[in-house]
C-alpha cells in the first residue's frame, strides 16, 4: 500500500502532468507567494472574531453554495461548475469567505428539500477501481485509495480563493443528505455494495447508514481519518483554511465529531500551520449547547436563543459564524445580517447562487443580503474589531457595537430616532448615517460626548448610524 505521506504528492503530480483530468476550464492557481493571512486564530483579547498573521482581528461573511467543490448535475458525469466565475460573484459583492461543501453520495435526490430533482455527485474523495460494480452501474470504491482529483481540486480552489482574498472553511463530512435525501445510502461509498473494502456500517439495519458518524465502529474511523489526514497534507501550508466537521450531523455524532475535531488539532500540531476547527448545528434536534460546549474555534448555531430573528450578543466563548443554511435554510434579511453583526458575530449565507441544485425562485431577490454583508465588511475594516463589543444598553435600538469613547456601530431595524449613550466620550464626534437599502453613506458633521444624544437619520426605514472619533 502507498504511504499516506505519499498519496497527496503523488495526486498534485498526476493531476499536473495530465491535461484536463478535471475537467475543468478555470485557470490554475497562481503558486506565487502572497501577502500572509493567515493562518487565523481566534483572538487573544476578543474572542469574537479571528486574528490574522499581522494581529488584526478579521470579521468573515460571505456566501456558500453547494457544488462550489463536488460538481452537481442531472447528468452523469454531472456539468462543471464555473469556480472561477463564482469567486467573481463574491468579490463583486463585498465578501472575504466561502463554505467549500462535500458532498458523501454520489446521488442527491432533491425530494428531501421538497423538490423534485435527481444530481449526480463527483468527484469523490475515493478511487472508482473495482473490482465489482456498485448499485449506481460505476465501478466500486477502494476506500484506501484516495482519489487525485478531488484533492487536487479542493488545494487549487482554495488557492484561487486566497488569491482573491477569501478565506475558506473546508467541510469534511455532510450528514444532512443521510438522514434526509432518498437513496443518499444506497449511492454512499461506505455502503457495502460500493466498496471492496468489506465495512459494516449500518449496524441497526435501518438503511441510512447514520452511525457512519459515530464511534462504533474502529475500521471506519481509521478509513475517516485517513481521509482527514489527505485533506490536511494537501491544504496545511495554506494560510485562508478553516475546517469544518460536518453539516448538521445528527444529534448521535457528538461524540464522533468532538473526537475528529481533538484529531486535527493533534495532527495539525506535527504540521508547520494549525488551522481553525469548527463544529456547526446538529439537525434535527441538536442543541447550541452541544456547540459550546465542544472543543471546536468556531461554531454555527441553529435557531434556538434568537439567531434568527434577534440574536444574542457574543459573549467570546465561541467564534460565531451566524449561517442562515443552519436557520432557514435558504432564506435571511438585511435586519438579520446588521443584527449578527452588531452583536458580534460573523455573517453566513446560504446562497441559491445561480439556483441549478435548488432553485427557489429568483435568486436575485437576496442581492440585498449579498450587499449588506458585503457592507459589514467595508464598516469591520473601518472600525477595527480588536477593542469593539457588543454593547446593547448604549443604544436605544438594543444594537450597538462599540469601543465606548471612540466609536459606535449602531442598527435601528425600524429607523427613526436612536438615543445613544456617549457619557464615556469626552469632546467631538463625527457622525455618519449609512442606508442600507442603497448602501449609500451620508456624513452629518459632528455631535459633542459626555452625555446620551438623541440622532435622527436623514431617511426612511431602516437605518445604521456610526459615531466616531
């Protein structure tokens, strides 16, 4: 057998020698050293937000979609996905992160979201070799055996997103689609039809395969950590990588997911880079507290405690990434996105982006989402997130972060008059109203400290005002 420490060299130098193995038509990464970024790590003093290599703390929000690493599609193979044109899409809007997705099965019948499709998932991260075909007529995996394009292809992604400015976390597994996509088993590489590897994984019989993610079975977590271990060896030297465990495993994958998230931190640290490790909401019927009480950096909350609709302020126990996927689904407000913000979290969307793996409608109704988070972002960089706090009770409109003497990042969801307690501020302030429905700023001159003030926006509805020094 191949050594592990093999296998990702021997992928990058097959893929480079080998014209079109991807299939793809983007350009390749650019190799070329860039400015650091990273790797972050969660700030030392304000354990909100992440800090990067030069010790400024970093706010993330962006959109993710779905195919942006295994292509999805009615056909099979399904069609390409345009990474390139999608990194176009989120800078145009403002943004410095993505989700890179994986999908476990080689099917995703759409009927689990109250649609009607049939994708075709690949790449996987495993060799098709057989001998033997598996129940979707390929030939069966060798679990043993990873898979050069998949992780040639999450490095060079991931590339392009740095060159671009984007941070990105990795997802390593998905349990959504066992649970709830019909014949997202039958078409996994685990299920034992599909591999010459002999692995019993549905140990209850009940043909979801779930307690793949769990402790129970020791050659399974050997085969999973192998994987994680390849993903790590192709990205470790990358410096805009966070990780993520799973997407909303259920409930009974506590444990399995603490154990991976305790596995990379261990092997990261016989590595030259340790990277951020995160663990998102358990559907169906996880609890936030499961969240924070693991050992991950970050973590993405579901809806219980007001997420949705009037988030708690981030007490730094936690890095927030505030995800609508773990909230809605598909769906978010403007409000929402200044709300999380304002109570110091970081801003996630689950983007339909171009709507062929879900389509909901028109999907340029959520530009206004897009462009808003993309606006937190322009204010995160002006402000310096380093000494800012959720502070509610400076404002009358409960949102206000703030570094009290110095600055004030006030949202008044329904607009009109803000009161807001500026005693610990001695002397002048400027005053600015920023609109976020045009996304146009409007300087008001200054405003004196030392007392509670009473500011009005220069227009209707909602309304963000920034006081500073």
């Amino acid at each position: 057998m191949i050594q592990r420490a093999m296998w990702v060299l021997l992928a990058c130098v097959a893929m480079a020698m080998t014209s079109g193995c991807t299939g793809r038509s983007h350009k390749q990464a650019d190799a070329r050293p860039q400015p650091a970024m990273g790797p972050l790590r969660v700030h030392p003093t304000n354990p909100r937000y992440f800090m990067d290599a030069s010790g400024n703390a970093v706010y993330l929000t962006g959109s993710h979609t779905w195919p942006n690493i295994v292509d999805m599609g009615p056909t099979n193979p399904p069609p390409k996905f345009d990474f390139d044109k999608y990194l176009d899409f989120l800078v145009s809007h403002g943004h410095n992160y993505t989700r890179l997705w994986t999908w476990e099965s080689t099917t995703w019948n759409t009927r689990g979201n109250n649609e009607d499709r049939l994708h075709h998932a690949a790449p996987m991260p495993y060799l098709r070799v057989g001998p033997g075909n598996a129940l979707d007529g390929g030939l069966k995996f060798d679990l043993t055996r990873p898979n050069p394009e998949y992780f040639w292809r999450l490095r060079n992604r991931a590339m392009a997103a740095r060159q671009r400015g984007i941070y990105v976390s990795v997802m390593l597994f998905e349990g959504w689609g066992l649970q709830f996509a019909p014949g997202a088993w039958e078409s996994h590489p685990f299920h034992p039809q599909n591999n010459i590897n002999s692995v019993n994984v549905d140990a209850n019989g009940d043909g979801k395969g779930l307690e793949l993610h769990e402790l129970g079975n020791a050659a399974v977590t050997v085969l999973q950590k192998i994987y994680v271990r390849n993903v790590i060896d192709s990205l470790n030297d990358l410096d805009n990588v966070l990780y993520e465990i799973s997407n909303e495993n259920h409930p009974q994958s506590t444990e399995w997911q603490y154990h991976m998230i305790r596995f990379i931190r261990d092997y990261e640290k016989t590595k030259p880079r340790q990277h951020p490790i995160g663990m998102t909401f358990q559907y169906k019927g996880g609890r936030n507290k499961t969240l924070f009480d693991s050992p991950a950096d970050w973590i993405s909350p579901n809806p219980e405690g007001g997420y949705k609709d009037d988030p708690p302020a981030a007490d730094g126990s936690k890095v927030i990434l505030n995800d609508t996927d773990h909230l809605w689904g598909i769906g978010g407000n403007v409000g929402w996105v200044w709300k999380s913000f304002t109570r110091g979290m970081n801003v996630l969307f689950m983007d339909p982006y171009d709507g062929q793996v879900l389509a909901r409608g028109d999907v340029s109704k959520w530009d206004p989402v897009r462009k808003n988070m993309g606006y937190t972002l322009q204010f995160a960089r002006r402000m310096g997130l380093a000494n800012a706090r959720p502070m509610n009770d400076l404002a009358s409109s409960k949102y206000c972060l703030a570094k009290p003497a110095y600055q004030y990042l006030v949202y008044a969801p329904q607009g009109g008059t803000i009161t807001l307690d500026l005693s610990a501020a001695k002397g002048a302030l400027k005053v600015e109203w920023f609109d976020p429905g045009t996304g146009r700023s409007t300087p008001a001159g200054s405003i004196e400290g030392g007392a509670a003030r009473e500011l009005t926006p220069p227009f209707e509805g909602d309304a963000v005002l920034y006081v500073y020094r």
